[in-house]
C-alpha cells in the first residue's frame, strides 16, 4: 500500500471516530406555522339624524308651524322616520252651511292649525365638498327624496266652521330635501314637501241659496327649514 492510500485511509477513520463519540443529537429547527389571518368585520355606525324645523305652508297665512323629526338608516342609503308637524293655513269658508243647510253671513277665510304624525321613507345621497389635503376632512352635502305618509289627528278651526269630520284623516306626499353642513355632526337643511290628495272631503264652495259657484285648493305645499344633529351608534 502505497503512502498516498493509507493517508487517505488514516484521515477516513479519524472522521468516523470523531462521529461516532458525539453523545450529543443534532436538533433541526422547525420553521413556525405560519397562522391564520383573521378578519375581524368592520363595526358599522348607524347614525341617527334630530330633525327641529319651521314651515311655511304656502297659504297666505303669515304664521310659522314647526315640525319635530327623528330619521333613522334602514340599508344602504334607503331611510326612515317618524315626525311631528303643525301645519297654519287658510281655507275658503262658504256663505252657507251645509251642515244646518242655512245661509251663513261668515265667509271669507278662516285659519286652520292641522297636527301631523308623519312617517318618511326616502333615499339619500351624499356629495362631497371642500379640499380634503387642506382641511383633513371632508364635508357633505346632504340630498334627499322619498314619500310621506301622513295622519291628521288634531285640527282646530279659527271661527269653528270646519272641524276634523272635514278633513281626511291620511293623506301621501312626495319630498326633496337638501342639508348642509355647518359644523361636526350639524346641518342647516331646506325641505319641500306637496300632498298629493286633498286634506278636505269637501272641497265645493256654495253660494247663499247652497249652490256650488267653485272649488278651493286643498293640497298642502310645505316648506321647511331644520337645524339637524347626528348621534352614531
């Protein structure tokens, strides 16, 4: 055997025999599982909207009634309320009673305070205005459109001539509305509102003798000016 192979040989058995008296055991490291991402779902805010507003009905009257309104989301961008509206208007009083079927020397106009329990079903729009780098916040202008169904349960006549046997108790309208914004969480809004049946069962306007010489306008226009403020829940 030649020098070359029995070095070969020699530096082989030092190998094994410094494997071999190892007592110790080489440990692996495991890569870590990675975990499960877990998603945790966004809490949705519901915001309720404080409505406190004056009206005008249109009707030649110069009195202001008010209206009391609490909106609430139902999904997405549809909404609903309850509100509580006292409307001030005129309505033609005839020269005759159809009542006592006996001429009537009153005539003329005669006011009318009408209390409303009203409920809106509508839909809303934002749109965003101002410059959000320069004043890190945004502001909304706020639009609306719906329907509103409404209940008469109180009116008062001014000279007692027409009495709540004299209008119809529920009556629909159509609305469009616009807020905007003043401040965090408050908004100065303008809403218009039109009946689309008559408030009156009788609309006819009678002579003396009790003949019908014409007919008045019974529909409510209604203009309202609110300040409104928002709770999230």
């Amino acid at each position: 055997m030649n020098k070359k192979a029995y070095s070969a040989i020699l530096v082989l058995l030092l190998i094994a025999n410094c494997l071999l008296s190892q007592t110790g055991t080489i440990k692996i490291a495991k890569q870590p599982v990675p975990k499960k991402d877990t998603i945790i779902p966004a809490k949705k805010n519901r915001t309720i909207g404080i409505y406190l507003s004056s009206n005008y009905s249109f009707k030649g009257i110069n009195q202001l009634g008010y209206d009391v309104e609490v909106l609430i989301p139902f999904v997405h961008a549809i909404y609903w309320g309850i509100k509580y509206t006292r409307e001030n208007e005129y309505y033609n009083l005839s020269p005759f009673g159809t009542e006592t079927l006996m001429p009537n020397l009153l005539s003329g106009k005669s006011e009318n305070k009408s209390d409303y329990i009203k409920m809106p079903l509508g839909l809303s729009y934002n749109m965003c205005i101002g410059n959000i780098k320069r004043t890190k916040r945004s502001r909304n202008l706020h639009f609306m459109i719906g329907l509103e169904g409404q209940y008469l349960f109180n009116t008062k006549n001014q000279y007692d001539r027409l009495t709540y046997a004299d209008f119809k108790k529920y009556n629909l309208a159509g609305f469009v509305g616009i807020g905007i914004p003043v401040r965090e969480g408050f908004s100065v809004n303008f809403c218009y509102t039109k009946d689309f049946f008559d408030n009156l069962k009788d609309k006819n306007i009678y002579n003396e003798q009790g003949a019908i010489v014409g007919k008045q306008k019974s529909k409510t226009d209604l203009l309202s000016l609110s300040i409104s403020f928002a709770i999230s829940k």
